[in-house]
C-alpha cells in the first residue's frame, strides 16, 4: 500500500501519541525503545537492517539519494548493528540511518510505534497511550497548539482547543524541544499554556493512560456567522477522516443552506491519498486529482470519483485556508482545488511537502516508510518543493488568534462574501 506521508505527521502522531522520543532526547528518560521481554536476536536485526538498506538503494526517489552515498552509509552502519546488544541500541540505529536521507519524509518505526499508528489509522482501541490526554500540533514558533482534547480526560479541565503550550518544566519552547516530557509515564507535568485571549498561565497537569480508540475524529466543524460553514481537517491519516469529513459536513447542511464554506487545513499533517481524494469528490465531481511519477518514470493517476458530491455544497463557493503547516495530502488537498478552480487559497505558501511514502513492514514488527515517487497537480506541475501560493496572501501568525479573531478567516469571509 502506498500512502501520501511525512516524516513530519509520521514523528509527530507518534511523539504526541506514542511516546516516541529522538534518540538525542532520549538520555536520561524512559525509552519508548525498551526492550521486549524476548532476547535480542542479532540474525533478526541484521536481516532487518539488510532489507531496509536495500529497499532504499532500489526503490528511493531519489536516486543519488540526495547527496549521500548510501553503499558508504551501509559500510558505515553494519558493524554498529552487528556491535549492538540491545534492542533501544539497535533501532536507535535504525532511526539513524533512514534520518541521514535528511528529507523530512522517510523514517524508520519500531515495533511499538508501528503498531500504534496503525491502531490510529483503524480507528482502534488495541493501542493505549499515556500521556497528555490531547491531540497536538507543533507551530513554526515551536509552541505546541491543542487541537482536540479527549472527553472526559483530566486535561479537559485544563485545556481547550486553540490553547498553546509554550513551555515544560521550566523551558519555554523556543530554547528546548521538550514535547517529550508530556508522554511516556503516569505523574504530573508542569506547563505553560497560552490562551488566544489570556495571558499565560502555570498549570499543573496529570499524564494519564487512555486507548487510542478515544482520540476524537481530526475533523471540526463550526457555522460561522452569513451561514459560513467551516470544516478543520487536521489529518488524512486515518482510514475513517472522508467518513467523518462527509458526516461533519451533512451536519452542517442540516442546520440549514450554506451560503460558503470554508476548509482549513492549515494544521494538516497528511495522510493517506486515498481518504485527500475522497473529501475532494465531496466538493469536485469526477476529473483528475493529478499524479505520481517514481524516478524510472512510472505514473500513478489519481482521478476523484463521480456522483459523491454533496446536495447544497455542490456550487457554493469554498475558500481553502493553507499555509507553512499544511503538509504532505494536506498540500495537495489545497493544490487541487485550487488547480481545479473549486477554491480560492488564503493564508501562506505551503511547503511543498508532498513525496509519496511506501510502507515496507518488516520481520520483526518495524516499518519503513520510504519516499518513492514525485507529486504533479492537475496542470502538470510539481509540486515538491514549490508548494501552493495563496490567491490571497494573509501573513499572519494565524495559531495566536480565537477563531472568531483570525485575520486569514476574516480574508476569507470577505471573498467568499464577494462571491455571493
């Protein structure tokens, strides 16, 4: 299966949600690399390392590998696997390796974490948490913004989407990544957060131990005033996010017409292709949704499938809302729509952030997702590297802001008000 990803959505489901901590940050904290209870089996790990090696040297979208030599990288990485003695020390390893691509898509998942991301994308409760009871996404300025808080969790009495964590322990974010401290152990941490409206604030707040089950849909509605309506979607990663896209916008249309609607996927980490192209038949009947090309010259077409559209949003005017955070399926949500002129683009240029990922699971649990193949919109244009760029260019730090507040909605509002 082959999957629009990041490296970005990849590590941070994973740290916010997994307990995935970077080998760098690891020193001195519990590991989410423990080692199983089994021994470890140096055969197994050199197999794994074999068949990772290898399937970058033959499949790798790039094939001077962006500047690496990747026979020097096997000759340097092998005899450190063979030394290894310990599962943390050889998946470390492995972490290492894939991260010398250096090319914010391809990463190596060991077994825990490969196995909670794809509870996430199932929609199951096999995988359990511990940690803050919270959805979170890392802003340019390095706060982390709360996205959805769990029901009925002990975070739900302390924060509320739209919030801002600007510091752990001591540390504000901008000096030290820290995100870490917030999972991996029962117990109290000490944080900043920031309110769009307040001043910052000290809190004491519990990690606690949750399934993945319970994490909400990463879809938000709202009604905006001039029946506005306005759709957040945070994620195409799990196998469910069309669904919940689809249900959320019925909702909407059963509080009445609508006279625009408004997506925001300036938060969007990615996903999967399948589910981007699915919310897109939502609003586009039928045409292509563009295509990947792999480094031989192979193209898969994607085409958005007909008669999905929705009664009451099929011809009203859509303002998608994009910027330095919209990654991967998100980036290319907004570029169709706009290529496909469904939608105008406000806010700011996207990263470009789009190769595909294919994932190779591994004999003892791991997975390795590897950049393949190249994005090209509609009209032929790559977009790796180059992004959207907004029809209308709001430069604002939109995350400081309420909703009702933010400068890029309001430019928003005002076009689709022109528009009616």
């Amino acid at each position: 299966m082959t999957n629009v990803r990041t490296k970005t959505i990849l590590v941070a489901l994973l740290a916010l949600t997994c307990q995935i901590v970077p080998a760098d940050a690891a020193r001195g904290q519990t590991s989410p690399f423990a080692d199983p209870p089994q021994p470890f089996k140096l055969d197994r790990a050199r197999q794994v390392f074999v068949r990772t090696w290898q399937f970058i040297y033959d499949h790798y979208v790039d094939p001077g590998f962006n500047g690496l030599d990747w026979t020097a990288i096997r000759a340097e990485y092998e005899p450190k696997v063979r030394a290894a003695e310990t599962h943390q020390e050889f998946y470390n390893l492995m972490v290492e390796m894939v991260g010398r691509l250096n090319d914010g898509h391809s990463v190596f998942l060991p077994p825990q974490q490969a196995g909670a991301l794809q509870s996430y994308r199932l929609g199951s409760g096999a995988a359990s948490v511990t940690g803050l009871a919270a959805s979170l996404r890392r802003m340019p300025d390095h706060s982390l913004l709360v996205l959805q808080v769990i029901p009925n969790s002990k975070a739900e009495a302390v924060l509320r989407p739209g919030d801002r964590i600007v510091a752990i322990e001591g540390v504000h974010l901008d000096r030290e990544d820290r995100a870490h401290l917030l999972y991996g152990q029962a117990g109290a941490v000490r944080i900043v957060v920031q309110s769009p409206k307040g001043a910052p604030r000290e809190v004491l707040i519990e990690r606690e131990t949750y399934s993945m089950s319970v994490i909400p849909p990463p879809v938000v509605i709202r009604r905006l005033n001039g029946d506005i309506g306005y759709l957040a979607i945070y994620d195409f990663l799990s196998f469910t996010t069309a669904m919940r896209a689809r249900e959320a916008l019925l909702q909407l249309l059963r509080g009445g017409q609508l006279n625009g609607l408004i997506v925001d996927v300036r938060a969007n980490d990615g996903g999967i292709i399948g589910q981007m192209v699915d919310v897109l038949a939502l609003l586009i009947d039928g045409g292509s949704a563009g295509s990947y090309v792999g480094r031989n010259g192979e193209v898969d077409a994607y085409t958005i499938p007909r008669g999905r559209t929705l009664r009451g949003l099929d011809r009203a005017p859509v303002v998608v809302l994009a910027g330095p955070g919209t990654n991967s399926a998100g980036d290319i949500f907004a570029a169709v729509m706009q290529a496909r002129g469904r939608a105008r683009v406000v806010g700011m240029p996207t990263p470009g952030n789009v190769e595909m990922l294919q994932a190779v699971r591994l004999t003892d649990g791991s997975v390795l997702w590897v950049a393949v193949k190249r994005y090209r919109d509609p009209n032929g244009r790559l977009l790796e590297g180059q992004g959207v760029q907004p029809d209308r260019l709001v430069n604002v730090e939109w995350w400081r802001y309420a909703l009702e507040d933010d400068p890029q909605v309001k430019a928003a509002l005002a076009l689709l008000a022109q528009s009616q």
